[in-house]
C-alpha cells in the first residue's frame, strides 16, 4: 500500500532441527564477511499447518518501500530506521509474522545487467535477520516499483517494453533468490504489491495477461535458484491485490509450481480495505461501522450518516467465504498482505474512545473472520499515529500506542473469532481534548464581500485572511487578477465552554453601501457535528432590526464539522429570508445545548 497512510515465537516442525534457525540467526557474520548457511532441509511448513504457524501478521510499512524522486530511503517518509529493539516488541506482542515491503527503484543498475546495490540488499537481510532473530515468520517483495505514480516506476503492467521489463524483474528475482537461497522456509517472497495500471475500473485483459506472466517468471526464476528456493512459499497476487478482480471471472491465472517437489507451494496474495470510505478515506463523515457502530448511534446518540452504509459484517464474512471456497478449499493457502482502518477518534469530539472502541471492533472481525476461513491477515502498519494513522506502534521507543486493537486481532486470529474484540473498552483520552467550541461568523454579499468559513483552505482560520472582511477591488497591480482589500471591518466570534445564549458577528462596516443582499450567511465551528449539541432560537440582528429565524439548517461542513446556515442562494434547501443589508453591524444570536458532551 502506498497511502502515507499499513507474538508468539514460531515453533519449529518436528523434521526441523534447532540448527536450523540457529545458523539462519547468525547471519551477517562480522568476521567472515559472508553469511553462515543453513542445511537445505526438507519442507516442514505444510499446507495444512501454514496458517497456523503464519498466526497474526504485521506490515513494517513506509519504511524500506519509501523513496524519494525514485531512491530508496527507509527514513525519507518520517519513519526512524528498521530496528531490532521494533521487531522484539512485534513478538512481544503477539504477533507471529511480519511483512517487509521492499522497494529497489534506483538501486537497480540497468547498464550493469540490472544489478541491485549490494548494500540495499544487505540492509533488506539485516531486516529479514532481525524478525529471524525472534523466530518469526517474514514476507519480502518487490512493493513501489510496480506503481504508475512512484518516480521511477518501471515495473509497470501497462508499460510499452515489455520486453525489458520482464527481462529486468527476472534479474531482480534472481538477486534477491540468490541472496536468500539458504534461508529456510519461514522467508516467504511475495511477487509484487498492488500491480495494475493505476486507474480504478474494471481490469484491462492485456495488462493482467503481464500481471500473470510475471507470476510466472518469478516462480519460475525463484525455483531456478535452488537451494531452500526450491520448496519456499511463495506469494502471488491478481490484479490491484483486489479480492474481487482475482476470485471474479477477470483473468487471473495461478502460476503453474512445476518445480516444487511433493506440492505447489504458492500462496494468493490479496488486500481488504472494506469499505475504503471507512477504512482509508481521510474523511470525518464515515467514522462508525458494523453492529459496534450502530450500538453507537443507539447508545450515544451519533449521526447515523457517519456509519459506512456498505462493507459490514456481511460482507467481509462474504468476500473471506469466497477466498476460502476458491482457494483455501482447493489446496492454496491464503494471505491478506493488508488491511486495517485509519485513525478517525478525532472525528467527533463527543465520543472518541466509542470510535476507537469501533476501530478495535473492525480489525479484530476482520482478523478474526479470515482465521476462520483458514486466512492469514497481516495488519497494514504505516508508522503514523494519530489523526489518519494507521501506527499500531511508536517506532521512536518501540511501544504499543494501539494496544486494545493489538490484543484484538491476535486473541482474534488464534481463537478464529470475529467478536473478539466486540466488547473492548477504551478509557483515557483517546482524542485531543477541547476547553471550547469556537464559534465563528461567516457571510458573502452579491458582489462578494465576504468571510469564508473556519476550514476553508483558501480564507479558512488556517490563512491570513480569516480575521479580515475581504471585498475584491479593482486590479491595482497588474497582475492580471483583482485586488483583496481589506475593508476595516472586525468580528466577534464566540467561545463556547457550557450551554447558553451565544452571538458572532461583524461591525465597522456599511454593507449597504455596495451591496443589495447576501448569497450566504452562517455560523462554522471547530467542533465536528454530532447529535449530541442542540441548537436553537437563532436569530439575526441587522442593525437594530431584529429578524427570528425559524428554519436554520443545522448541519456539517466540509470538513464535517457543526455548521449554522441562515441563508445560502446555491442551496435549494436552504430558507428563503430576507434580511436588509446593514450600515454598522450584522450580528447572529443561538442558544446552543450539550456542550458539556462534547468538550471536556
């Protein structure tokens, strides 16, 4: 995944022996200057048994996939450096795998036979040997390269040499196989990451007939390399790793594992983020999901307009049915390389710890329902905690920031119960805490004199401009573009801490004097809307004439926060009020209720 946005040791076969993982852990000899090998051995992670020992799963995400202009650099996205001291607390944790997205970009030398830089390759085995030191499960790829929007980018589906593409992901295999030849089978290589041709539709059947051939080629060239590649699990997606355009009638074709002794030992690579406008939109209006996200609204009175309306229980219990069915059953092992939903506990100030409360709930039924299937999930892992985030961790000191949805998706994998996160509570503050709601006037006349609303990118609070009543004049320096002139005028905002009768508005200026009306004119906030605050008796005041408004519409911006609106001429909903336009002072009145729900 490219967003900015994604454990109990692994307990040996009775065929493998303690040498086994003991010379894989003392790789990277100082002395020698090459690594000690292991002894090829015989298969011991089984078709039967791969899910079981794979357990729960954890991306180390924007980390050694993260470039810049198409050069890799594990620290360039604001994550510290891979770290032993990170990888113990994954296994302190609980889970038994851990995911290592890996892009190569620039370090591919294409006018030295595509050689890859040796030290890159070497700081990907100091990874691996890291999670090896701790007797985890670990997946390697080939992650940015496939991606039309990375500089850089050549491992492209939709690509006009295929040739040469095909020519150089053979010689990157073959590198990296080489370079891995004699770890055992608990180093699992994935082919690519989310390959397609980056527009969203249905898939184009030419570039999924590449997708598919280089499936192919990298089965082919991993096995071609010996050693413990001759029996390693291997990892194959279809196209976009969609779950949908790999188990629909789309072209997706299993590589043939004709080199594998005993058994095919591929494994089907997929992602699930259902439903993405709850899981990855960065968006304040879908917060709440599922069963957990209705007891909500039930319970706390939150907007039912904030509950994804498609992706519930239902369908996930649907698409991990499919997986099953068309995999699983057939004898081909299952991995869910992503999943996990953003960090949205800031998106209503009401209630934070009832939306992280939910976060808990979808991640340990979605864990919990793929174990059931007899499917490894393996939770997406970007770094980043707070607003957005999907941190599970603080990699700065290698703590839990996330430990209720931790504890959720690993009870959830090893009991194979979806629910085992349904009745996690979470206590303290979760969210940011408010001492007030700031309330704001906002207005626009018909020749547009005007005071954007508090999130507005251009005018917003964020800007220069927010303080200031703007009128557009004449284009005084000719730049092509009128002038902002600021017209003197002031506003009195209002700071809410508990309920009553409140005003904003604006003086110092004589609207009259320009324009004949107003196209808009309301009250924004920074508080996110909820159910919980009521407002009412709204009332404006022009001049001295006073105007009651019995109709305001009480909704949310934007940006999904409280928003008051009095009059809006592009909106049809809005009511029809006429208010003179005054000489001194247009001022807006409310009481407002709940407060004491919302800040704290």
């Amino acid at each position: 995944m490219s967003i900015y946005k994604k454990i109990a040791a692994v307990m040996c076969g009775a065929a493998m022996s303690a040498a086994v993982f003991s010379g894989c852990s003392s790789k990277n000899s100082s002395e020698s200057g090459s690594a000690e090998k292991t002894k090829e051995v015989s298969p011991t992670i089984s078709i039967d048994s791969i899910a079981e020992e794979l357990g729960a799963g954890w991306n180390y995400g924007n980390t050694l996939e993260a470039n810049s202009g198409g050069t890799p650099n594990e620290t360039v996205w604001g994550n510290p450096a891979a770290s032993q001291e990170m990888i113990d607390a994954v296994a302190a944790a609980g889970f038994k795998t851990v995911r290592i997205p890996v892009s190569y970009l620039s370090k591919i030398d294409d006018s030295n036979g595509y050689k890859v830089d040796e030290a890159w390759l070497d700081r990907v085995e100091e990874v691996v040997q890291y999670c090896y030191n701790q007797n985890l499960n670990v997946i390697i790829n080939v992650h940015g390269d496939g991606y039309n929007t990375v500089t850089g980018g050549w491992f492209l589906c939709n690509g006009e040499d295929q040739d040469y593409i095909k020519e150089k992901y053979q010689a990157l295999w073959t590198q990296i196989a080489e370079k891995f030849a004699d770890y055992d089978e608990h180093l699992i290589f994935e082919s690519m990451n989310e390959e397609f041709d980056g527009e969203y539709h249905d898939p184009v059947p030419e570039y999924y007939d590449n997708i598919n051939a280089y499936n192919q080629i990298f089965v082919d060239t991993v096995r071609g390399t010996g050693s413990e590649n001759t029996h390693r699990w291997l990892m194959v997606p279809g196209w976009n790793t969609d779950i949908n355009f790999t188990c629909g009638d789309y072209g997706f074709e299993l590589p043939n594992d004709n080199n594998t002794s005993g058994e095919n030992r591929i494994i089907l690579s997929v992602h699930c983020y259902d439903p993405w406008d709850y899981c990855g939109e960065e968006s304040k209006k879908t917060f709440l999901w599922g069963d957990k996200g209705q007891e909500i609204i039930d319970v706390n009175k939150a907007n039912p307009r904030n509950k994804a309306t498609w992706g519930e229980e239902d369908h996930i219990e649907e698409q991990m049915n499919k997986l099953k069915t068309q995999f699983v059953d057939k004898g081909v092992p299952v991995v869910i390389g992503e999943y996990g939903c953003i960090d949205k506990t800031l998106a209503n100030a009401g209630i934070p710890n009832q939306i992280a409360e939910n976060r808990v709930y979808y991640n340990g039924f979605l864990a919990g329902t793929a174990a059931a299937n007899g499917i490894t999930p393996v939770y997406w892992d970007n770094g980043y905690n707070g607003q957005y985030g999907f941190g599970l961790f603080d990699r700065n000191d290698a703590t839990q920031t996330q430990p209720e949805i931790i504890s959720a998706i690993v009870n959830a994998v090893s009991e194979k119960n979806p629910q085992a996160g349904r009745g996690t509570s979470v206590s303290g503050e979760t969210a940011e805490s408010k001492n007030a709601i700031n309330a704001y006037f906002g207005i626009q006349t018909k020749v547009y004199t005007f005071r954007n609303a508090y999130g507005d990118s251009n005018y917003g609070a964020e800007t220069k401009w927010f303080n200031t009543l703007i009128k557009w004049g004449e284009d005084q320096d000719g730049d092509g573009e009128d002038d902002i002139i600021d017209t003197g005028a002031s506003f009195t905002d209002a700071e809410i801490k508990e309920d009553g009768r409140y005003s904003v508005g604006v003086s110092g200026y004589d609207f009259s004097s320009d324009s004949d009306g107003l196209n808009m004119l309301f009250v924004s906030t920074d508080v996110p809307y909820t159910n919980a605050l009521k407002i009412s008796d709204v009332a404006v005041y022009c001049d001295d004439v006073v105007t009651a408004i019995g109709n305001p519409i009480i909704t949310e911006d934007n940006d999904g926060n409280l928003y008051i609106e009095i009059v809006n001429i592009y909106n049809t909903e809005a009511p029809n009020i006429e208010i003179n336009m005054p000489k001194e002072s247009l001022k807006i009145e409310f009481t407002i209720e709940g407060v004491d729900r919302v800040i704290k």
